[in-house]
C-alpha cells in the first residue's frame, strides 16, 4: 500500500479531517460515526470540490457535548453546540 508522506508535522494536526480519520479520531466506527452525523451529535461536513471534509475544531465540541456516564446532562445536538 502506498502512503502518503506526512507534510505537517506531528505537532500541527490538520484541521480537516476525513469521514475514517474523523470516526477513528471519536474512536467509533465509520457507520457510527455516519449515524451520529444523521442524528446531530455530530457536525455535518465542509463540502471542497467532491471531497467532505469535518473540521477538527468542530468535532471537538460537539464531542464535548456528549452526555458521559454520569447521566443527568442533557442531550444536546450540534445545532444547538453550534449555536452556543
């Protein structure tokens, strides 16, 4: 398999990520992460020519909005992380 070389260093993350680099960065699979999109817990992509692209930044939050195991928060979508 081919690889591409690493142009940022490690120390620069990109800001946009792929659906596969998006889902692993959340550590869930890919159709989970699709799923979570559909439903709102996650943003939707930045459209570039044909590719979709999720913005790191954006994801960060709205995994941050994610209710954890210590149940009584509320279930908040992207929108409304979107809209804070």
């Amino acid at each position: 398999m081919n690889r591409k070389p690493d142009i940022l260093p490690n120390s620069l993350p990109p800001r946009g990520l792929s659906r596969r680099e998006a889902a692993a960065y959340v550590g869930v699979s890919e159709s989970t992460f699709d799923a979570m999109v559909a439903d709102g817990r996650m943003p939707p992509p930045k459209r570039i020519g044909a590719r979709c692209v999720w913005d790191r930044a954006k994801v960060d939050r709205a995994f941050e909005a994610i209710p954890g195991d210590d149940a009584g928060q509320d279930d908040d979508t992207w929108s409304d992380v979107d809209a804070a």
